[in-house]
C-alpha cells in the first residue's frame, strides 16, 4: 500500500459513513483520522530529527529512498529533501532508462523530460513503460509533480533520424553507381 491507495481507502470509509447518514458517526471518524495523523506526523518529525542529527550516520537517506516512508514524510510535510532531489530520486528508483530534467514549473507542476537514452529498445511501448515508471515513482517520490512532458530528442538537439536506402532510380538517366538504365 502507498500513500495515495490510504489516502483512497480513507476517504472510502468515511464516503460510506456519510451515507449513513449518522452525522455524528462521521465526524467522530473524521476526528479520530485527524487525531491519528496528528499524533503519527509529530512522530515521525521526532524520527527524521533524530536520524539527522549530527553524528548520526546515514540512516535517514536509507530511510528516504524507500517509497513508504518517503510518502508518509511527504503526507507530513517532513521530508527534508527539496522537489528537485525527490524528483532526481524518483528518476532514479524509475529503472533502466535513463531520463534527464529538461525543467520543472512548480506552479503548474508540470516537468519537462527529454529521454538520455539508455534501456529498451527505443520503441514506442518500451518508452510507454519508461514513462508509466517514471510517474509511478513520482507519486511516491514527488506528488507535486501533477504532469510529465516528454521533450523529443530533435527538440533536446539530438540529431533526427535519418532512413538510409537505395536512392530512387530515374527511368530515363543513370541508376545507382553510374549505371544506365532503359
């Protein structure tokens, strides 16, 4: 379970509670839900303090690249890395192919990736899943991130591809290497 199937399951239980109709059922459930993130947020801010504190060695960048945790220091509003390295991280956790940050607009929470190469075959459903990783982790890693654009590899500079083959061979003048044709 991740940060966003609890964040489903919650508002699930308190949908059917609602439609119960018992007012005071649901509110009771909404407080305790508030209650309970309330007391586990001030935990895990005394866990993140605890593990950064000087002397302490690199359990917390341990802790932050598991997807679970990151999530829930992020619900928190804990999570002591910025949006750039989260979404460096996510890139990261995503797999084999390699992706490069072309921008990130934090106001529309859209970013900008241009493909570095690397992984696949470089055809279309090897690229779908690429990028069905890559906002997989950026859930986990940077829920901020609402949007993913993908630069073209024209657009990034990189060369087009180009089709080499037999040139077309005129009816009337020479073929290929000189030869006449009829």
């Amino acid at each position: 379970m991740n940060a966003e199937q609890a964040g489903r399951r919650v508002e699930q239980v308190l949908d059917r509670l609602a439609a119960t109709g018992d007012e005071s059922a649901r509110a009771g459930a909404e407080e305790l839900v508030r209650v309970l993130m309330d007391f586990y947020g001030a935990s895990l801010a005394r866990i993140v303090r605890l593990l950064d504190a000087p002397g302490a060695d690199s359990r917390l960048s341990v802790l932050l690249e598991d997807e679970l945790v990151s999530s829930l220091l992020l619900l928190h509003d804990l999570h002591p890395e910025n949006a750039g390295t989260r979404i460096a991280r996510a890139l990261d956790a995503a797999g084999d192919h390699v992706w490069e940050v072309a921008g990130f607009d934090d106001t529309s929470g859209t970013l900008r990736l241009r493909s570095a190469g690397g992984g696949g075959c470089g055809c279309a459903a090897t690229s779908a899943a690429a990028l069905q990783a890559v906002e997989n982790a950026l859930t986990c890693f940077a829920p901020e991130v609402t949007a993913v654009e993908v630069e073209s590899g024209a657009a990034a500079g990189e060369p087009a591809l180009l089709q080499i083959g037999t040139p077309p061979t005129s009816r009337t003048g020479s073929g290929p290497a000189g030869a006449k044709t009829r």
